[in-house]
C-alpha cells in the first residue's frame, strides 16, 4: 500500500481544552468563535488571495486525540446512545483509519497579526492545538444539497436541552461567551454512556469550569469558577 504523507498547513485556537463539550457537529453552535492560525510555513498571503469573497469554509483536519494504530469497521454513534453499531464510513466518528475531519464553518474575516494573517471562525466543533490539513472554500451551488437524506442524524434536535444557567453565574463568564456556553450546554456534552441523575459534571470552555446536572431534559448549571 502507498503511504502519503501529509503536514499540518494550520492550526486552530479555540475555547475548548479538552474534547469533553465540542459539539458534534460543525454549524450546531453558530455563537462559538475560534481562530485558524498558520503554520510559519504557510504563512504566505498570496494562499488566501480571494478567500475572503467565501462566506464558509471547509476544514480538512485530524483528530490527533484518538489516533490509533488499528481501527474499527463499525462504531457506537452517541446519537445512538452508545449501544447501536453502524460502519464507520456511515458516521462521522473520529476512530477512523486516516483520523481525518470535515467541518464546514463560516468565515468572519481575515485579520494580519504577529503570526500572520489569521482567520476568524463561526461555528467550529475542534479542540484548541487541532491540526488542519487543508482548507477549501465552501461552494453553495456544489455543496448545498437541500433534498439530501440525513440518515440516523435527521433527528439530532431531539436531544436538545433546556438550560437553566442562573444570572449570578451567567455574569461570571465575559458577555462574549454566554451565548456559546448556552449553546454548547444545549447540545448536551455528556458522553452517551453516562446519564446518572444527579451527577455534577465539569466543561472547561474559555478558562472556567463550568459544573453542572442534567434531570430529564433540563440542565442547570450549578457553579461557574476560573478553570485552574
């Protein structure tokens, strides 16, 4: 077999430390911000020449937390809650032969800074550090397909939650969070495999930690302090 070998052109800064949050899905939380910072490399203007007349993007990238040396024919979609197998190439799963991601995200605008041009994203699903491999501009009349079929996923907003994030606790987290924070929790980050009534769970998302519990479809945030 071939080998390819392929290097990171970018990577992203974003609010999420840990995988334990992101959402699913690229576009599920229009409120997170997240920057695209190029490697010194790549750091060459005439790459982006026109980039800014797209108003999304897509991100080719890896899922450098879970790779592994061997993988699975079939995966446990949380979607699913844990327990249904589906192949793998009928999922978005990150336990992949080649770890590679797809994420499309919208494009805010392009900005010069001490690492070179940078770009600023809506509604990106990485870890901070996620290497990007490549970046193409989204083309609404080839990749819009409003009739196509969604699969098991058509009915992802069914498991949206209710949040109840107090006042004292929402005015912890500076004003440009609180919108993102809401809608991450909205998505329910727990792992599909743990739904204990009762239990205090922690994200950390742009330096706080913040707890909460989860009864039926209610979440409500119980404490909101500076992640250590």
């Amino acid at each position: 077999m071939d080998t390819i070998t392929i290097e990171p052109i970018a990577k992203m800064v974003s609010d999420f430390p840990t995988k334990f949050g992101i959402p699913r899905q690229s576009g599920l939380v229009e409120e997170l911000r997240s920057t695209i910072v190029f490697e010194p490399a790549y750091r060459n203007d005439d790459a982006l020449r026109g980039l800014e007349g797209f108003s999304h993007l897509w991100l080719i990238w890896q899922f450098s937390e879970a790779v592994r040396q061997d993988w699975s024919p079939t995966v446990r979609p949380p979607r699913l809650g844990g327990n249904a197998r589906l192949g793998v190439f009928a999922t978005r799963s990150p336990f992949r032969p080649n770890h590679l991601g797809l994420s499309c995200v919208r494009l805010l605008g392009l900005e010069k800074t001490g690492q070179g041009t940078v770009l600023h994203v809506a509604g990106a699903d990485l870890m901070d550090g996620t290497p990007i491999l490549d970046i193409k501009p989204y083309v609404p009349y080839a990749d819009c397909h409003p009739q196509a079929l969604g699969g098991f996923t058509d009915r992802a907003d069914d498991y949206l939650l209710r949040v109840d994030l107090p006042e004292e606790l929402l005015l912890r987290l500076p004003p440009e969070k609180r919108a993102a924070v809401k809608g991450v929790l909205s998505h329910d980050p727990r792992p599909s495999y743990q739904r204990t009534p009762g239990r205090i769970y922690g994200l950390c998302f742009a330096g706080y930690d913040i707890r909460f519990t989860v009864e039926e479809d209610l979440l409500t945030v119980v404490d909101v302090i500076p992640a250590p």
